[in-house]
C-alpha cells in the first residue's frame, strides 16, 4: 500500500533543499519526493525524482504533478528556501484533510528573518478570497482527486505564472479550503524588503506578463462562479454642470 502523500518542492541546486528532503524522507507518511526544477543540468538527490518543468507555479507543472503522484494526498512546498516543520506538522496536516473533507489544507508559520523568529499567522480562506497573492505560506496540502479536478477544469489554459491560482481557484469552487490555525513550521524569509516595498510589485512593469494572467485567470473563475460583472462604463463629461465641492471617496478595506 502506497504511503499517503507525494511530495513536490522546488529545487534549484541549493544546499538547503537536502535538509528539506531529510525531514521528508524521516516521516512515515511521506512516499516519493518529487524536486521541481527549471534547469536541465541539476542532478536529483539521493532518494528523489527529478521532474523538469518550464515554471514552477505554470500549468504545466500542474499537469506533471497530477500526471506523477500515486497517493492521496499532494504536498507542495511553493518557495525555494530552507524550512523546519514543527514535531508532528505533517501528521497534523494529514489529519485536517481527512476530518475536514478539504481539497487544499495549508497553516499558520513562523518566520526566519535575519536570525530572528517570528509569528506569521496567515487568514482563513472564504469565498471572496481571490487575490492572486493570497498569502497560503509556503506549504500547501492538496487532496488528489481535488487537484486533478482543478487540472482537469483548466486543460485548455496554459499559464506561465498562473497554474497555482487558477488550480486553487478551480478547487475552492468544489472543496472547502482549510487554514490551520497553528504554526506548524518555520521558513526562512527570503524577501527582506518592507511590507510596503512589496505591496506595489503588481504594478511593477517588468510584472505585466504575470498581472495579466492573473486577470485572466480570476475573470474565468467569476464568471464559472456567476460573479462576473462585465466592464461597461458610461463616460461621465465634468463639463456639464456645475460642481461647488470636490471630494475624496476613501473605502475602508477589512484585513489591509
């Protein structure tokens, strides 16, 4: 009988992905670990398959993980950087799964940055959760059948940058999507920049490309959903009329 989760993490030839793999390799819910890479010249480690792949977050990556996995359950670790999971994190994973029915699991974190520990409590998911950004963390676990749902859904999309958010988006509109409220693990930080340098990157020109298959993403995901709201202005002439005020509308926003 195959062990319940097949594991997928990104792998660029850093040192730090052998810790990674030893913590995988040591638990006993864990069967083959899969290293997702983007350069032809990496050799796999000892104990794991190599999967080569154009983007690590493109549909196409999705299409091999569905394609390779043999267990219940998927695992997938979305940042390349060093982690620790907590004592008993995967187990703890597994079991919200399979109580809860949810198609995608993922949890609370703590942070390594710059030597220092820290809280990273993340949100619960819920409908209107579509932001392409939302932040998951960095450890997500998938129900099989959910992902190849959301493969299955989005076969005639070819993303690039997109193949995790219109996976998931195409999975939460089927299963619950669950948090953990418990920090189950720690990452190191890699993105050191403030939390403001880094709220403006989806205006960023050099991310367009990426912007741009978001929106196409979400606009399916509306319109499956029956949200979508078809973008037709009536163009308002401030010539006409007289105006005594200007005004500035400011819209308070929960959780920003």
């Amino acid at each position: 009988m195959s062990l319940p989760i097949t594991a997928f993490i990104p792998y660029s030839g850093n040192g730090f992905t052998q810790a990674t793999v030893d913590q995988l390799r040591n638990s006993s819910l864990i069967g083959k670990i899969n290293l997702l890479a983007t350069d032809d010249s990496l050799q796999p480690l000892e104990g794991c398959k190599l999967v080569k792949t154009g983007s690590l977050l493109g549909s196409e990556t999705f299409r091999l993980m569905a394609k390779k996995n043999e267990s219940r359950y998927i695992l997938l670790i979305i940042h390349d950087t060093a982690f620790e999971f907590g004592q008993f994190a995967l187990e703890r994973f597994l079991a919200v799964a399979e109580n809860t029915g949810s198609g995608l699991v993922y949890s609370d974190y703590y942070d390594l940055k710059e030597g220092k520990r820290a809280a990273h409590p993340v949100i619960d998911y819920q409908l209107g959760s579509i932001r392409d950004d939302f932040n998951f963390g960095s450890v997500l676990l998938f129900d099989s059948d959910a992902l190849n749902h959301g493969v299955q859904k989005n076969h005639k999309s070819d993303f690039a940058f997109a193949g995790l958010y219109s996976t998931r988006l195409a999975v939460s509109r089927k299963w619950p999507v669950t948090r953990i409220a418990e920090f189950l693990y720690t990452k190191v930080e890699s993105d050191v920049r403030k939390s403001g340098e880094k709220q403006f990157d989806y205006v960023d020109p050099r991310n367009r490309a990426v912007q741009v298959e978001m929106e196409i993403a979400a606009t399916q995901h509306l319109k499956k959903i029956g949200a979508y709201l078809k973008a037709k202005f009536k163009k308002v002439n401030l010539e006409k009329g007289e105006f005594e005020f200007e005004a500035s509308v400011i819209i308070p926003v929960k959780n920003r």
